[in-house]
C-alpha cells in the first residue's frame, strides 16, 4: 500500500472514515456508504441513507462540507417519481447537517440502491478513533438499537406499527448533536453501529488493545418491542454472521441469553454514536445528550482490562 504521512486514518485501521491531514491545523475526512432500500417511503429511504453516510464524519469527529449522491436505479420499473423523492429525502439531510451536495453519479440496476461519498473537516489534533479507548472509560450509546429486527419484522408485515414508526425517526436522525456533545466532554474514541452490530463495533474498539469491554444488557436502550419480535426469531440473517465471527470475542458473566445475542449482533441502519466517555464526565454527558433529544441516551457499560479483546455480556 502506497505510503503518505499525511494519511492519519487509512485502511490499516478499523476506523469509520480516512484524514487525510491538509495543514496542521486541519485535515479532509473521506467516507461513502449506500444500501438498498430499508423502509418503504422513497423520500424517508433517502434520509435515512443520506444519514447513515453522513454518520462515518461524525464518528471521527468532524464535520460534514460536501457530499456527492451515489444511486443505483431501475428507472424503468419504479418510475423517475421515486427516484426524486429519494434524491429530495438525502438533499434535505444533507442541507440539514450543514453540508453541500455537489454532484453525484447514476446507473441502471435492478435493485435500487442509494446514498452518498462524504467529505468533511477536522483539525488533525481532534480526531476520533476507535482504538483511543482508555481502561475505566464509560461506554455511552447515543440511539436506541433494533433497526435491523424491527425492519426484517416489517418485511413478514410483523412489526408493530409503533415500533417500526419509533425505529424509523432514528434511523433519519443525524448524529450531529452527539458528536458536538462528544466534542464537549473531550471524549477521543468513538464509532457509531451500524452493520457489525453494537457488539462488533464494540470489538473493534478493543481490537489491538489489551483492554476488554463490558456491556450491561439491562442498560441498553431498545425501541419497545424489539426483544419480543427477537424472541419469535424475526432477526436478520447479519446477526448470524456477526455471531459467528464474533463467537470468540464474546463472553458473558452467567448463561448466554440466545435473545440477547442476537440484538447485541443486530445489524443497525444509521445507529448512533458508541463513544468511550471518562468516568467523571459520563453524567455529564447524558445530561447533554438528553438536553438535545437523545432520549434514549444510556451508559451501557465500561472498558476494562478483564481479558484483552473480549467483550463481556452482563
């Protein structure tokens, strides 16, 4: 791999996005993410894939400056209509988070497919990364989890309407206000859930480290109903994939709860932040999260130095 000092995330870490570093004093964060359709309102699917994109800059602590659509299309089949409605779904996110759209590209495809490449800004001294973690620091989730439940649920017509309604206001929510939290209470580590699960993200801030991380299953914040419609085996076939490559990183203080599993494995669309807190500002930074409208902000657990790279259920 070609080598650039000026490369302050690249591939070899498991990071959300790459900085590349500008000046001393400020640095381009560079990300895209795009995914078929998860809800079944085009104008919502765009602002939930425009969130979930624009989500990578804020897990690294930046800020978002430009974003090019990425669009996948069956123009014939679902009609120019749609395709609008999606495009004026991400436009408005991305207007919302303070960023530009400057452009994008589109092809023809039998699934539709949609979302964006994001630039961002930081100054090199700011940086979030997932391996910053610090033995005693207090894991804070910023958004309730189930998104990939509640919507495998919704596929069958299983889902409870309020819950599938509840999931989906978070899933277009940015996550904007928890990064400006995270920057006021001085936190360094963070990622946000999305495909590997609470429980792969959280590895993967332990990864390379000699510290483990505990997770309290009673703190974590779920849309009502999640568990419920986990329990009748309405669970995405990611979760079985994160369980599986996850099976020697993941301990737990009693019996596994099989249920508990599968929503720790849970696949999230455009989750929220996870970001390692010191202990002292934790209450703290609850207090800012909820005083933006993160209700389900909770302190879902710690870092420790029990067994390196194991995560432990409790």
């Amino acid at each position: 791999m070609q080598k650039d000092e000026n490369l302050l995330v690249g591939t070899e870490y498991p990071d959300d996005a790459a900085v590349y570093r500008l000046s001393d004093e400020q640095a381009l964060i560079q990300t895209v993410d795009f995914f078929p359709p998860v809800v079944d309102d085009p104008f919502t699917y765009g602002q939930i894939a425009a969130a979930n994109a624009l989500s990578d800059v804020y897990a690294m602590g930046g800020r978002p400056l430009t974003a090019m659509n990425i669009v996948c299309f069956p123009c014939k089949k679902l009609g120019l209509d749609v395709l609008v409605e999606i495009l004026r779904g991400g436009a408005l996110k991305v207007a919302e988070a303070g960023a530009v759209l400057v452009g994008g590209h589109t092809i023809s495809d039998d699934e539709p497919k949609y979302g964006l490449a994001v630039t961002g800004l930081i100054s090199p001294h700011e940086i979030f990364t997932k391996g910053a973690v610090k033995a005693g620091d207090l894991l804070v989730l910023t958004k309730p989890l189930g998104s990939g439940i509640i919507t495998t649920a919704q596929k069958g017509e299983m889902a409870p309407p309020a819950a599938m309604a509840e999931i989906t206001r978070w899933m277009a929510e940015l996550n904007k206000d928890g990064a400006d939290v995270a920057r006021q209470v001085g936190v360094k580590a963070c990622t946000d859930i999305t495909g590997f699960g609470l429980a792969g993200h959280t590895a993967e801030m332990i990864a390379g480290t000699n510290l483990s991380a505990v997770i309290h299953l009673s703190s974590l914040p779920l849309v009502a109903g999640t568990r419920e419609l986990a329990e009748m085996g309405l669970v995405p076939g990611g979760a079985k994939t994160n369980r599986d490559y996850l099976a020697n990183r993941i301990n737990s203080t009693g019996e596994i709860d099989e249920v508990w599993l599968d929503i720790v494995c849970d696949p999230q669309t455009s989750g929220g932040l996870l970001m390692a807190v010191k202990k002292s500002e934790a209450d703290r930074a609850l207090q800012l999260l909820q005083a933006k409208g993160l209700t389900y902000a909770a302190i879902i657990g710690e870092i420790s130095g029990r067994a390196a790279g194991q995560v432990f259920l409790s």
